[in-house]
C-alpha cells in the first residue's frame, strides 16, 4: 500500500513537473514590437554602458552648459538650490553616514548626499539627465551636451580631469568612490530589526 | 409644474437656505420633510459639510487619514507622488511596449491591455519616505498620509510575459513611465511575478490621472516608487539597470556605513488616526481607531498601550484582514483625565513587530531617509488637547 502511494506520488509529481515546464497558451494579443518602433523609446543606460549613444563631451565644455542650463536650481558650483546639490567631493575616506562619519565631522555642519560621496555608477547620471533635465525642458539636451554635462560633475567632484573627454567608451569605466558601499536589501521579515 | 420649473424652485429653495446654513444662525433647523430635495443627477459629490482634503506640496500630496473610515481610500484622497508632475495620456495613443530579452518583443494598446484575463486585488500603496513626525503638532496626515488603498483592477504581469516569452535568462525588468521625468525603477523578476499587475482600474473605474492613468504598475506591498505611473515600456534583461530612483534616491544609508538598495518591501506599521492632533477628548469612553498594515502579508495583531508604553494589550482587527493590506483596529478605552500617552505597534505575520526609533537608528543611523516605521503615538494633556508624541521618536 505505501508502494503504491509511492508510485502515484511519483507520478502525480512528475506530471506536474512536465506541466510546469510548458508555459500556458499565448493569449495573443498585441503587435510585433519592431526595433525601428523599440528604439527612440529605448533610451536607458547600463551600468556596463548598454544604451550609451556615439558622442562624446568634456568638462570644458560642459561647464557653459551647465551655467547655462543647470545652475539656476543646483547653484553655480553645484552646491545645490532649489534642487538637490550635485558636486561634493568630501568625505573621501569614509561614507557621508555612520559612526566614522561622524567622527569626521566633528562640530561641522552635515555635508550632502552627491555624486561625489554617494552615487554609485557614473552612467546613471548620463541616463538621468539625459531623460529628465533641465527640469524646465526634459529630453532637449543634446547627446554631446549630456556627455559634457556628465563630464563637467564627475570632474566638479574630482572623480575625473577636467580633461578626460565622456563617451561610451570611457564613461562606463569610472569608478564611483560610493560604489563598493552598495549592498542588496538583507530585511526578510521576523524579529530582527535591520 | 414641469420638470423645469420644479428644478428651478429647488434650487431658488437651496440658495435662500444656504447662507443661514453657513452661519448655523436658523434656529429652527431646515425641516428636510418640508421640501423636496436634489433630484438624481450625473455625478454625485461628497455632502456639503464634508470637506476631506489631501494637503499638497511641490512634490506629493497627503491622504487625509484622520477623516476617513474603514480600509479603502476615495479615489480623489489617495495620495500622490510624482516627480515631474501628472502627464495627460490619450487613452487612444496610449501604448505599451515590452521588449529586452523576450522571445516575442510586443506593443499593446490599452483595449488589448483589457482585452487580457483580469484580475483584482486590494492593497496599500505607500510612499518610502512616508514619516513626517518632526513636530507635536502634526496630524495623521502629516506624520503618514503617504499611504493610501485602493481596489486595483488589471492584467497580472505573469500573463503578459507568457505572451511575450519572457527568457529564463531575464532577471530583472525596467519599468518605465511617460511621465516628463521618464521614470524608470528596476524590479527583481522573480520576487515580484508572483503578484505584480498592470493595472488599469482603480476602485472600480479608470485609474485617476495622479496614479497612472491610463496604466500603471502595481507591486503589492513594495515602495510607492517602484510602482511605475503611465507606464510606456518594460525591458526585460539580466541585470539591474541603477536608475537615478534606486541609487541616490530610495536607497538607506546604515550606521555601519554600507548604503542598502532595492529594499522594495514596506515593513509593518501601524497609526493611530484617532484620537490624534488637532483632536480634544473627554473623560470618559474613547474608542481608539487606527490602521496597520505590511508589505510581508498580513497583519496578526495590534497592540495599543494607553499608558506610554508600560503595557499592552490588543486591538480588535476588523476582518477580513487582507494580506499587504490596510487593516482597521479599535481599542476601547476609558481616559481617566490624567495626562498620558497612546501608542500603536503592529505585527505582522512573518513575526516582524513594528520597531522603536531608538531600534532603527540603532541598525540605520542618523542619515536614512526611507522605511521609517517607527512605533508612534499621541500624548494627552489634562485639558483633553491630543499632540503628536514627538519624544517617542527622537531617539
């Protein structure tokens, strides 16, 4: 008797295994997406710089740009405004949070999150000003004037030279002083507190 | 007496009421067996004397918690949040493309949108940077009003990418909207399939425009953010694509310097909505009302204390309770006339209890921003005035 149950177990299992494999029927509606109809629309930029366009910008000329385009709500020199601050390039050796922070600070007012001590990768800034700025006309900017833009608060935070031209080739290769920071969300539920 | 001529005298009736109305000066109250009232009509509207308001600011506004009752939130009270203000959509060019690693890259209108298998499913959305407990005199709807429900009607997201072949490779997919920042947050496939919606209806019709009309994405139980509005594309890929929303935004610094992201999942929380400040009570019965909620399922039980934290004891759960849901409790409780504090704290059902501040400045630190769910609460004066209990958390 336990055999059999065994054997119907089996069975059952495997039949569901083999059923979970095959996806349901298609519903079938929509239209083929083409890539001509796919690519305006495909405009993010990876980390590894998938979607970054040909182009290319410097600090020099992105500093005009942004005085131009940019300061009159993130403040001349990126200290901030009526926008968030950009350009800070302190603290270097230790976050801008935490006990070591803290000891660094001392009596001194708190420094503000940046590009410099906080974000991660250099591409999302391509990817966000590209998309969204200047606030006051989102997605003008051309593809020479974000690189320049990118290029112009990387150097600002001195993550590069106010030489070092941005492009697709070498964007993707700066380092973010914040990016080993990062860690995956570790909260699961239960008692701890985290 | 025709139609026309009836419409006219109620409404001259209702003009000459209204200013002694106002006043609250007619000391023999409007007789409403008298005189016929409004006739139906297109559009109803809330009565006259009730006045429920979100309060906005540049960037989001609030729902006003303290006047509602019961779990679901009036379409025009759910709360917003959005980054580049509320696009106007035309239901008619409105399209959405899926594509990235897909077998089958696809473009759907919004009728074949609702032309797919439907689903409904009543949730809480929440805001992460939901905590606005700075002063004592700040009201529900202040201290949290980023937190809102509705009844979401749509296609589940599993079903679409059957039809597009999602790859087994795609672990992640963009969700982007039309809005004019081009919003765009990556969400982990696998832990949001199960029940992630394309939602289109909202309490029972189209969604409003402040939350995505005409389509948004739907997470139950994760941060408001990453349930993308006017949703126009999902790329499928095998990676995070760090948006600017899940790097220097949404993302936790800690206190041991590491920075947490993707903490899509809003911990359990709990609010005490009345009594509550602007409010003065009496001596006497109170019933003390809240709501609780967790983005991990079900809440299992709230515990009031009367007495500033010294003891406990529960609150009685309106059923059904629905998982990542808002879950209505009431406590009845007899004020004494001395001064003291109420607080609220929630469990859920992974055992997770809803933390002190000190608790969560301890692990996060002085700088986090978001999932701030600390326990929370009212002090009562002598005089019956009720403020926020600001001490509570200055940890």
């Amino acid at each position: 008797m336990t055999r059999l149950v065994a054997v119907v177990a089996a069975v059952f299992t495997v039949t569901l295994a083999s059923a979970a494999q095959s996806p349901p029927k298609p519903v079938g509606l929509g239209t083929p997406a083409t890539p001509e109809l796919i690519a305006p629309l495909d405009i993010d930029v990876r980390p590894d710089g998938a979607g970054l366009p040909a182009g290319s910008g410097t600090a020099h000329e992105g500093g005009s740009v942004y005085a131009q385009k940019c300061a009159a709500c993130h403040g001349a020199n990126g200290e901030g405004g009526t926008a968030d601050a950009l350009v800070g390039a302190e603290p270097k050796t230790v976050a801008p949070f935490g006990p070591d922070y803290e000891r660094w600070r001392g009596d001194r007012p708190d420094v503000p999150f940046t590009i410099g001590n906080y974000w991660p990768y250099a591409t999302t800034i391509f990817d966000y000003v590209r998309r969204a700025m200047p606030a006051n006309a989102p997605g003008s900017l051309t593809t020479d004037e974000a690189y320049a833009i990118v290029a112009w608060l990387l150097a600002k935070n001195e993550i590069i030279a106010e030489s070092d031209p941005m492009s697709r080739e070498t964007l993707p290769r700066v380092r973010m002083p914040a990016r080993s920071r990062f860690v995956p969300d570790n909260r699961k539920g239960g008692v701890e507190v985290k | 007496m025709t139609r026309r001529t009836l419409l006219t005298t109620l409404s001259a009736a209702a003009l000459t009421v209204t200013p002694d109305l106002a006043r609250g000066q007619d000391a023999s109250p409007l007789d409403t067996t008298r005189r016929w009232g409004r006739l139906p009509n297109e559009l109803g509207a809330r009565s006259a004397a009730e006045r429920p308001k979100r309060t906005p600011s540049p960037t989001s506004s609030r729902t006003p918690l303290q006047d509602l009752h019961g779990t679901i939130t009036p379409s025009d009270l759910h709360y917003e949040r959005h980054h580049a203000g509320v696009p106007v959509v035309d239901p008619r060019a409105y399209r959405l493309v899926v594509h990235g690693m897909v077998d089958r890259p696809l473009m759907f209108t919004l009728d074949d949108l609702k032309r797919f298998p439907a689903a409904t499913r009543s949730c809480f959305l929440e805001c992460s940077g939901n905590f606005g407990g700075q002063r004592e005199d700040v009201s529900p709807q202040e201290l949290c009003g980023l937190t809102s429900q509705s009844e979401w009607t749509g296609v589940m997201l599993s079903t679409l990418f059957n039809d597009v072949r999602a790859q087994p490779r795609a672990t992640w997919f963009l969700a982007e909207g039309q809005d004019a920042a081009v919003m765009t947050r990556s969400i982990p496939l696998k832990d949001a399939i199960g029940e992630a919606m394309l939602a289109y209806a909202q309490n029972g019709e189209a969604l409003r425009p402040e939350q995505g009309y005409p389509v948004r994405l739907l997470l139950p139980g994760w941060e408001g953010n990453a349930n993308v509005k006017w949703l126009r594309r999902i790329e499928l890929g095998d990676q995070p694509f760090m948006t600017r929303e899940e790097t220097s935004k949404y993302t936790d610094p800690l206190a041991d310097g590491t920075v947490r992201q993707f903490s899509l999942v809003m911990d359990a929380r709990s609010v005490i909505t009345s009594p509550s400040y602007p409010q003065t009570i009496e001596k006497g019965f109170v019933e003390v009302r809240g709501i609780a909620w967790s983005g991990r399922g079900m809440i299992r039980r709230v515990d009031v204390s009367a007495d500033g934290g010294r003891t406990w004891k529960p609150a009685t759960l309106q059923q059904p309770v629905l998982p990542k849901a808002h879950t209505s409790f009431r406590y009845s409780w007899e004020w004494d006339g001395r001064p003291t504090e109420i607080l609220s704290r929630a469990v859920d059902e992974t055992g997770y209890r809803q933390p002190d501040m000190s608790a969560l400045r301890q692990v996060r630190g002085r700088r986090t921003r978001y999932h701030l769910n600390p326990v929370t609460g009212w002090t009562v004066a002598a005089d019956g005035r009720v403020r926020f209990a600001l001490q509570r958390v200055r940890a």
